[in-house]
C-alpha cells in the first residue's frame, strides 16, 4: 500500500485525531490558525482547542488578493498565480505557528484548508441559464501538503456544490455536532464579511436543521472605510459610525433586494454587497450628498435589519431563543447594540460560553469538516435543497 494512503487509514483509526483548521475570509485581514484535537465522529464528536492565533497578511499580499476578488474582469494570469502563491504562503504561516506553539510538524494529523474565496456566484446571483451553482477559493492544497509534509483537506465547498448545495455556508455542518443542546433552540450566528446563521432546534432533529446567509455582515462597512478613510481597513469599535445618524430613506433603498425575501437557505457575497449597490441605492434614495459618518452608520443599521428579520422569520414563535454570536461582527458595538435592541427577548452571548474562542470558531469548523472525512459518515440532513447530507474535502497527499 502507498505509504501516504497507510498513514491516512491510521489517522482515520485513532481515537484522537489533532486537525490544524484553517480559515481566511472575505476581510481579508491574515489567516486563523487552530490546532484541534478531535475524537469521535458525528453526534460523538468532541473537539478542544490545544492553540489558535492569527497571522496577518502583509498589505502587498492583501493587495495582490484584492486584485482578483470578487471582481467579474479578473486577470486570468494573476488568478492562476495567487491559486499558488496563496497555498505556499498559507504552508509557510502554519509552520510559522508550529514553531511558535514549539510543535512539530510530524505530530499534526491533518490540515483543513477552506482557501481564499475570491468569487461566489449561486445561480440566484448569476442568473444566466443553464450554468450551475460555482464557487471559486484559491491556495492549492497539495503544497500545503508538501510543503508541511501534512496531509491537507482542501476545496471543501466543491462537493457541496455537486450534490446541490450553494457552496456556503458550511458552518451547518459542524455547528450541529458541537453546539446542539437538547431543550434549547439556538441560533449560531457568524457575524462576517457576510452575516450567517445556523439554526439548531431544540429536539435536535438534524431534518429541521439549516445554514444560511442573511445579508452583509462588515463588508459594505469595511469596503466603505477603505475607501473614504485611506490607511484604515475598518471602523474599529464603530467610532466613525457612531458619531453618525441612520439615514432613512437610505436604509429602504438598501433593503429594496430581492435576496431578503428569497427563502432560506441561501447565499451571497460581496459580488452583490458591495460600493455599487451601495451607490444605486444612493441614487434612489437621492442620498449621495451624506456625510460620511452618516452612510456608515446607516449600512450598520442595514447589516443589523439583515441578521434581525432573518432570525425572527426562523424562530417565529420560539420565545426566548439564544444567539451565539461570532465572528468580527460581534466586536461592532453599535451592531451588536442594535440587535439587542430589534430582540429584546433573545439571550445574546458568544462561542467562548461554550468552550471555543469565538475568533477560532470558523477555523474549527473546518478541522470539524476534516475528521468527518477522515472518520465519520455522511450526516442525515433530510432530502432538503442545499443542506446536502455528504463528507468534503479533497485529500492532498504530501508525497
């Protein structure tokens, strides 16, 4: 037997399996890095996490993604370079975190890379016949593989997409082996570039269970303050928009999509949030004179109207529901204010009550992902469009 393929039927035998979780999302701000000790498999899944950090990217590095992002008139050159370059740069972070965690290598059973996404096209946003669902994240998995010598779980979202699924979110997943509790209806909310959820009944039945994204999360603000505000990437503690109003011509204009109303699950990206719906909206609005503080303030209330219908529309009569918040979001003290505000009757808290750091949750998610390849089986989500009951993740050998 090929000596990789021995190695990777023993890793699926443990008891134990320590997973690196790999994620970078669409702030672009560097990669999260969690190192993971799974046991288990399915509703027997424990997870600890043994070390987290994150490593920022360098600006040029940033600059070099945002070249591509999201951006329909991508250099097809510079796209097959990055698919590259960002899998050498994400194996060079992790052994930079091996080495700080003073871990080698050989001990690490496996990584699970999500990538660099750097385009989101469901066919609810690309509209053009005949084409199917696509989603498109760069960093080749193989040199991760050979370049730690760790074998890599990659392009996890794929398989969603070829048994039905949209591609994201795939926080579903995991958030029902881990976060499920009996007698208690949750809402595991990730605050992101893009804000999402994934709602966990009471009875834990895994057919009632979904994911779903419901609208931007920091990116309209994000992309606004690096726009207006050079040298800032975002509006920290929401000081800029605080000092702000709402506009509320404004924030009609920007809920006047027909996303908000498709039903659930779905899913979007910045391909549709992003400066030009915001401009379009300004414009119907008659709304392009505000002052700056005033736009962020108001794209803060939209990401809060966004999260807020969706929850009430998927808890509906549930009465006290708890939202687990994670994700940069959950550090915008005007939007989290907000939401508080909108759901008065709804228990608030973060992933650090149940036990993971809530900055780490996506990270671990993946890892999560990673061990249900390795060791589990497909989870019985019912025959439901987009909530796909399947394993992901491409296996990259190193050698």
């Amino acid at each position: 037997m090929n000596q990789q393929l021995a190695r990777l039927y023993q890793i699926a035998q443990q008891q134990e399996r320590k997973i690196i979780g790999l994620m970078s999302g669409t702030s672009l701000d560097g990669l999260d890095i969690a190192l993971c000790l799974c046991s288990g498999s399915g509703r027997e899944t424990a997870v600890k996490v043994l070390h987290f950090i994150t490593l920022p990217y360098t600006d040029a590095f940033k600059a070099d993604i945002k070249s591509v992002f999201s951006r329909k008139d991508a250099d097809l050159e510079k796209v097959c370079l990055l698919n590259e370059l960002v899998g050498i740069k994400h194996a060079e972070m992790i052994l930079e975190a091996l080495a700080q965690w003073e871990i080698k290598p050989e001990t690490v059973d496996a990584i699970a890379s999500h990538g660099q996404t750097i385009f989101h096209a469901p066919k609810s946003l690309h509209g053009q016949a005949g084409y199917p669902n696509a989603t498109l994240q760069i960093g080749d998995g193989d040199h991760i593989a050979v370049k730690t010598g760790i074998i890599t779980l990659a392009d996890f979202r794929q398989k969603h997409l070829a048994t039905g699924g949209e591609g994201a979110p795939l926080a579903v997943y995991g958030d029902y082996l881990i976060f499920s509790a009996t007698g208690e209806d949750r809402l595991m909310l990730n605050i992101g570039g893009i804000a999402n959820f994934t709602y966990l009944p009471s009875d834990k039945d895994a057919s009632k269970v979904f994911s779903t994204d419901v609208g931007p999360g920091n990116t309209l603000m994000d992309q606004y303050i690096q726009l207006h505000y050079p040298g800032l990437y975002y509006d920290q503690d929401a000081a800029i928009a605080q000092s702000g109003k709402a506009n509320k011509k404004l924030l009609e204009a920007l809920l006047d999509n027909k996303f908000f109303d498709a039903d659930f699950p779905k899913t979007t990206g910045p391909e549709l949030f992003n400066m030009a719906y915001l401009l379009k909206a300004q414009a119907q609005s008659n709304t392009s004179d505000l002052a700056h503080e005033d736009v962020l303030a108001t794209l803060c209330h939209f990401s809060a109207e966004g999260i807020m219908q969706a929850v009430k529309k998927t808890t509906g009569s549930v009465r006290h529901p708890r939202i687990i918040m994670s994700g940069g979001g959950m550090h915008n003290p005007l939007l989290v204010r907000l939401l508080k505000e909108a759901l008065p009757e709804a228990r608030f808290g973060t992933t650090d009550e149940l036990d993971i750091n809530p900055d780490a949750k996506e990270a671990v998610l993946f890892a999560l992902l990673a061990n249900e390849t390795l060791a589990g089986q497909p989870i019985n989500f019912g025959a439901r469009e987009g909530v796909p009951s399947v394993c992901m993740g491409k296996i990259c050998l190193p050698a």
